[in-house]
C-alpha cells in the first residue's frame, strides 16, 4: 500500500483514510465532515495554487486547505499506485 498525506493526493486518487493525526480544532471539524479511519476519500480536483483541495468523502463534496489536511494518512487505491485492488 502506498500511504501518503491528504493534501499529497492528486485529482482523481481514490484512498482510504487510514489515520487522522492531530486534535487540532480543525481535525475535529474535518471528522464531523466526514473524514474518519476507514471512509474512502476522493481528490476531485485542486485549485489553480493548490490551495484549497476538493475532495469526496460519503457523498459530500468539501474543500480543505493544505495545513488542515496534512495530518491526515491516506492509503491510495491500486489504479492510483496503491495495492488495494477492491477499495
């Protein structure tokens, strides 16, 4: 599996998110969205400086800033370069 950071992802990387490592208050209001251990998180696209991100988590469409996802480990989907062949 290749894990990476969450704001390291590209346009169209399918990953499971597999750690959130911060309490940050930003943390806290990015997991009431949504972003969990387990859930399968999409990077639909990145604005024209990268900053903020689109991303799909559970059907909803959000837009996080770089340093509020940094501490976010995704684990990327085959297709994307990862080994998880079914996520």
């Amino acid at each position: 599996m290749k894990n990476l950071r969450l704001c390291d992802m590209k346009p169209n990387d399918k990953a499971v998110i597999k750690a959130v490592e911060s309490d940050s208050p930003a943390i806290k209001r990015m997991k009431d969205m949504g972003i969990e251990s387990g859930e399968e998180i999409i990077c639909l696209f990145k604005s024209p400086f990268a900053d903020p991100t689109a991303y799909r988590v559970n059907d909803v469409t959000i837009a996080l800033r770089k340093n509020d996802c940094a501490d976010v480990i995704v684990s990327l989907c085959e297709k994307n370069g990862g080994t998880d062949e079914g996520v």
